[in-house]
C-alpha cells in the first residue's frame, strides 16, 4: 500500500464511491468532495499527495472552466500540488490547456483501470520527487544564508563606498559579468557575495574558486568536471564548479594568474555557455552569473600580451573597484567597532571596548594589508588585551617611523624635507590626508609644500 493521501473532487456521488472502492487498498487516505466550494478548507487543513479534480459540475457543461478555475485556486494554495482532472470528454485541446495551467495529468471516464492505477502511481511518484526537491531547496538556501552570514561585514559608509555600492545596486539585478579589482585584503569576495544576494540568483548557490590554487592539471577537473576513468583517480564521475553553480553565480578569484592556455578553456566555456567534462565529449549546458576578481593590473597584461583582450572583455562588463582602505579612512572606526563586536563575542570578552586614541591610532595607520590587516589586528588586540579597555599602546603598528630615506647626498633641510614628503606620498599612493597624518602636518602646510617643491 502507497503512504499517500488522495482528494477526490467530483459532482457524482457514485465516481466518488466507485473510486473509493477502487483505490482503498492501493493508498492509506482516500478523502471525497462533492461541493467544490468546500476545495480550499479542505487542502489547506491536509496535505494530498494527488487531487484528481472533475473539470465540469454544472449539469451540461463541457467547456472545462470550472475546473481550470478550481485548478488555479487549488496550485495558488499549494505551488506543489499534483493534480489529475477527470472529464467525460476527451477533449484534446481542453486536456492540453489544462497541462499549460498547470495539471499533472488528464484522464477521461469512463476509465481503464490499469491505466488509472499507473498514471496515479505516477503522480505519486512525482509529488514525492516535487517535495524532496523543495526540501533541498530549502536546505541549500538555508545553508546559502549561513554561509552569507559568516561573511557579512559592515561594508562602510564614506563616498568611496557609496560609489561602489551605487554601482553595484545598478548591476546586482543583471546579467552581466562583473570584473572586480583591488588590493589584496579589500574584501572583494565580500562585493562579490553582494552582488549575489541582490541578484536574480540569489536563491541559488554561490560558488567561490580561488583560481590561483589550482594548478594547470587540476583546473580542467575541477572547474569543468571529469568522467569515471578519465585519469588514474577518477574512480567516480564528479561535475566541476561550474555545473555546481549552474543556476546560481560562480565567483572566480585570482583570474589574472590563469595561464594564457587556461584562459583559452574558459574563454571558451564563456562563449558557449556549456562545459565537457574532462574524458568525455558530451557538452553540459550551463547557465551561471559569472563574477571575477584580481589584483593584478590586467588592464596593463592585456597590452604585455599576458592575457587575452577577448577574455578580458567577456568578463568586464561592467568593472567594478575597490578603493584600499587607506583611501577610505572614515571607515575605519565602523570597522574596528565591527570587528571589536565579532572578536569580543568569540573569546567571551564583552566588556572590552576601544578607548579614542586608539581609534585614533588605527586611523593614523596606512593598512598596507586592508581590511584584512585590520580584523587580524583587532584579533589579536582582543585575545593579548588584558584590561576592560585596548588602547593604542595594544595595537603593534608602525605608525611613527617614516620609510627610509635614501642615503641623503645633501645637507640642506629643504633637499631633506623634499625627498621625505616624496617618499611618504608614495608609500601612501597619492593619499594625502594620509601622507599629511604620518608627516602631522595639516592638508594645508601638505599642498603647499608640495606646490613649493614642485611635487
């Protein structure tokens, strides 16, 4: 006997009766309706495994309206509802409507026997499937949204942010490739993840590959796939990252250190929007939101030859940067208070708190690591700190030294003072509200001996 539950809905007492009679020992609930107004209490108090739904109750209606009418109600209370509907009329072209709506299936009475029991076996089968389905579903989305959660972050709120979040509220809901650059430890994966809870793909999975890990044997394989036997350890067949993420977004880490032979496969996996996995010569459709990201001046290894223009272009869309942290101290404080909150939590240390002269120094500092540096610092601050307050002395940061200056080859101060402004400027890559903290001097006095010295 099948576990599942039917409702039966039809105007004639006897093919309630009869289909009863027919099915008792075949299914463990079998529940009869005559009054279609009594359909919706009636699914939403139980869960049925199969409805078969009569497409005409009144007395000389064969047009069918009555049950596409029932059958929209019944698919709006319960998406994954599995509905056979009977007619005393095979009416090809009423029995295709009703599959467009949205029925499982359509049989006429008086029916065969066998054939009843087998398309009801069936329906059965492809409720159990429609339900299994969805609880994966439900699964992964809740797992996508703990794993999302391990990488939120407050992102920051100072106008080089906002552009970048302007930009990426504009492109979250398309389709098109997105080409992510910045330092290293800005957080570009963090963007990336963004752009995927604000896109179309957002239920679906995302699917980060740091490219840079994978050397050229292993890229085939585990970016496309491979077939049992394809190679010496292939005891299974195994889908790449990229059938993995097919419906969702594919996130490509570290695309600038792909080989110009790599970059020629995935090239032309892009274009074709299909994959062949490694020893077999069937192509897999696939359809994913690519998004990349580097550090590298790829704009600049186009023009060296040292990655090709037409990749480039395939993944640039729309480019999208991330200014160093350095370039966005107003961010710092959230930040640390951020990170403060996260580190406290985790070593069970809630009392501490950071004092002004220590954010004052985490502000100061120029971040040559980014965010990354940042949270490792706050870390370890948390762990070592030993009072209810870290203050500037807890963070090791080499704010007060000055890069070194070349041996100097002059006695005059202004020739001194010219090359360690120059030498700051550089370190701090054109930043010069963060030049001028490290010289403590103000802006002001900064532009100005710049425009005396002619820097």
């Amino acid at each position: 006997m099948e576990k599942g539950k039917i409702l039966i809905i039809d105007d004639h007492v006897q093919i309630l009766n009869s289909l009863r009679i027919l099915l008792k020992d075949d299914y463990e609930t079998i529940d009869t309706i005559k009054n279609q107004n009594l359909i919706l209490e009636k699914i939403q108090k139980n869960s049925y495994d199969i409805i078969l739904l009569d497409m005409n109750f009144a007395a000389g209606d064969t047009s069918g309206n009555e049950g596409i009418f029932w059958l929209r109600k019944i698919l709006t209370s319960d998406p994954l509802a599995v509905i056979l509907l009977i007619t005393a009329y095979g009416d090809i072209e009423l029995a295709v409507r009703a599959i467009k709506e949205g029925a499982t299936d359509f049989i006429t009475k008086p029916w065969n026997t066998g054939k009843l029991l087998t398309t009801l076996k069936n329906a059965y089968e492809l409720r159990q499937s429609k339900l299994e389905v969805n609880t994966l579903r439900n699964k992964q989305k809740q797992l996508t949204e703990d794993i999302g959660k391990s990488f939120k972050m407050h992102l920051g709120s100072s106008p080089a942010i906002k552009k970048v979040m302007d930009t990426l509220n504009k492109v979250s809901d398309t389709d098109a490739n997105i080409l992510i650059v910045g330092e290293n430890g800005t957080g570009k994966e963090l963007f990336a993840r963004e752009i995927h809870l604000k896109s179309n793909q957002s239920n679906d999975v995302f699917i980060g590959v740091d490219v840079a890990s994978l050397s050229d044997t292993l890229f085939e394989s585990e970016m496309f796939g491979h077939v049992k036997g394809a190679f010496t350890d292939a005891k299974e067949g195994r889908p790449g990252r990229f059938e993995v993420a097919n419906g969702g977004t594919l996130f490509l880490d570290e695309i600038g250190n792909l080989s110009l032979n790599l970059q020629a496969k995935l090239l032309q996996v892009i274009q074709n929007r299909e994959v062949t996995r490694v020893g077999s010569v069937k192509s897999i459709p696939v359809d994913i939101r690519l998004i990349c990201a580097t550090n590298k001046p790829i704009q600049k290894m186009v023009y060296e030859h040292t990655f090709r223009e037409d990749l480039f272009y395939r993944l640039n869309t729309v480019q999208i940067e991330i200014p160093p942290l350095r370039e966005r101290s107003e961010d710092i404080p959230g930040l640390a208070e951020f990170f403060l909150e996260e580190y406290t939590q985790k070593y069970e240390k809630p009392f501490l708190k950071l004092n002004s002269k220590a954010i004052k120094k985490l502000c100061s500092y120029t971040w040559p690591g980014n965010i990354r540096e940042l949270k490792h610092t706050i870390e370890k601050a948390v762990i070592l700190c030993d009072s209810h307050t870290i203050k500037s002395e807890d963070f090791y940061l080499d704010t007060q030294s000055l890069p070194k200056v070349e041996e100097i080859t002059s006695v005059k101060l202004s020739d001194v003072e010219k090359k360690v402004i120059s030498k700051v400027i550089n370190q701090c890559k054109g930043n010069y509200t963060q030049a001028a903290r490290l010289l403590d001097i103000s802006r002001t006095t900064l532009y100005a001996k710049l425009k005396r010295y002619g820097l």
